[in-house]
C-alpha cells in the first residue's frame, strides 16, 4: 500500500551527512511509489513555541504566522514522519527543536486533528564516537513516539561524521536507501 511520508531535516548544511541520509531514503521510499514530501526546517522560517496556549483557537494548531502551517499539514497527512538530522550538543539543531516545542499543540486537549497512528525513523549523524552520543535524542525520540503513540519505525544511527561527505565512507546511505524501501 502507498503511504505518504513526510521526511523533516534538521541541518543547516544542505550538502551534509543527515541531508544524505535524507535523500537515500527519500530515493528509496520513492522507488517503491510512496508519495514523499520533504521539509527542510533550517530553510524555513519558524519560531519556537510561545506558551501562549491558543492552540486551536483559530482552528489551525498554531496561531503564530510563520512556515509552521506547511509544517503542521505535513503532519497531519503522513502516515510514515521521518526526522533526520545530526547531532548539536547531544540534541537537535535548534531550527529543528523549534518544530517539535511546537508539536505541543497536538498534545493539546483542544486538539482538532490528533497525530495518533503514524509510523516514525529516525535518522541520526553525529560527530563524536560512540554510539552513547545519541542517548539524549533517542530520548527526544522515544518521548515523541509516547505522546503521539506513533509506531517506532527504525533508527539508522552513524556516529564519527563530521565533515560534509563523510557519510559516504559508511555503509549509511544504503541502509537508509533500504529503510525507505521497506516502508
């Protein structure tokens, strides 16, 4: 069955290790006939969250006037939400951390169009050896999959890349290649 997939990337680097990443599995995910969308939050313009607590009241899930309704309606029709981005200081980059302080919204008791269902990845580069690197935004992650009850797809975890490229002396971008066909 064709799904809709909704690829989020992280990186301010639009030639980077997670952007790589993004696009073998977007090239995989595709060949199989799956429709993908793909948003870059470090090329969009998005705020953090306010606290303002109007979620909903306008019926969109944000109230702020910025990219995050493209963002939002990405959500909302995915049935596959891929994050992919590399690690800042054992997190997300903050473009991307602003789109997920804003997923509050949907966990919101006003929430109109709830994210419950879906299937997650999470693929994730980073700089420093050792797999124990990702703890925290395998925590992120597992926090996300919890609130939403989202399924827990698979993760493709590379540590020891920094440079751009440097994912291509890996076997990386294969099986991100393979997880987007396997969806």
């Amino acid at each position: 069955m064709k799904k809709n997939v909704f690829v989020i990337t992280g990186s301010s680097r639009k030639n980077g290790n997670s952007a790589a990443m993004a696009e073998a599995f977007i090239r995989g995910a595709e060949e199989q006939g799956h429709a993908v969308r793909r948003f870059d939050t470090a090329f969009h313009k998005l705020a953090g969250c306010m606290a303002c607590d109007r979620c909903w009241s306008d019926e969109k899930a944000c109230v702020m006037n910025d990219d995050w309704q493209e963002f939002a309606a990405g959500l909302e029709a995915a049935d596959v939400v891929v994050f992919s981005y590399p690690m800042y200081w054992s997190s997300a980059p903050a473009q991307l951390k602003a789109a997920i302080d804003r997923l509050y919204s949907y966990c919101s008791a006003k929430t109109l169009r709830p994210l419950t269902g879906k299937r997650c990845i999470l693929l994730l580069c980073g700089e420093c050896e050792g797999k124990e690197i990702f703890d925290q935004a395998l925590a992120m992650h597992q926090g996300l999959n919890g609130y939403f009850s989202w399924e827990d797809a698979g993760k493709l975890l590379v540590d020891g890349v920094f440079e751009a490229g440097a994912i291509e002396k890996t076997d990386a971008l294969e099986q991100a290649f393979t997880m987007g066909k396997g969806i």
